[in-house]
C-alpha cells in the first residue's frame, strides 16, 4: 500500500511538471526543455511499476526530442549572441527580434 501511494504521487508530480514544461514552451526559452526532460524521468520509472508500457516508451522517446530541443535551442541562441552573453540572454535576443519582425511584418500587411 505505501508503495502504490509513492507512484501515484509521483504519477501528479510528473503530470504536474508536463504542464508547467509545456507552459513554460510557450515562451520560446529553454526552461520548458529542462522541466519537460524531468516531466519524463518521473514518468518512465511510473509507467515501468504501472506496467503502462506505451506511457514508458513515449516518454522515453518524448525524453529524448525533448533533450534534442533544449540542445537545438542552446546552439541556436549561441549563433546570435555577442561576446559575453549566454545561451539564455541570446534566447531572449533571438525572441524579441522575432518579436520584432512579427510585428513589422502585420505592420506591413496592414499598411496594404
């Protein structure tokens, strides 16, 4: 019995970091890669005890995009960055020259 409560409490702990990784995606950084790779290193272990073999094998391949995302991400914002900034303030740079060009491009549309 107290076993089973562990895996379900790990179950709401994985759930609840696969919600918060997505959200954090949303803002293009790559906190939402870090949180998701630990979203799934709670999963696999609990689909493994569930026997929820599907769970463990999505995860681990979900874990994997998920490593490659945040290595992509990484590698993407040290092309952008000047001497001296990280990988995360070049993030930052590389989403407000999106932002930028997003907006000059409805500017544009809106113009014709």
């Amino acid at each position: 019995m107290h076993g089973s409560v562990i895996w379900q409490i790990l179950g709401w702990v994985a759930f609840a970091l696969n919600v918060w990784g997505n959200l954090a995606l949303t803002t293009k950084g790559v906190r939402g890669w870090i949180i998701r790779i630990f979203s799934n290193a709670c999963w696999i272990p609990y689909g493994v005890v569930t026997g929820a073999w599907a769970l463990t094998a999505n995860h681990g391949l979900f874990a994997l995009i998920n490593a490659y995302g945040w290595w992509k991400w990484t590698r993407d914002a040290k092309a952008v960055s000047t001497p001296g900034e990280t990988p995360w303030t070049a993030a930052h740079e590389v989403r407000r020259r999106a932002a930028y060009r997003n907006g000059f491009e409805a500017g544009r549309k809106a113009q014709r």
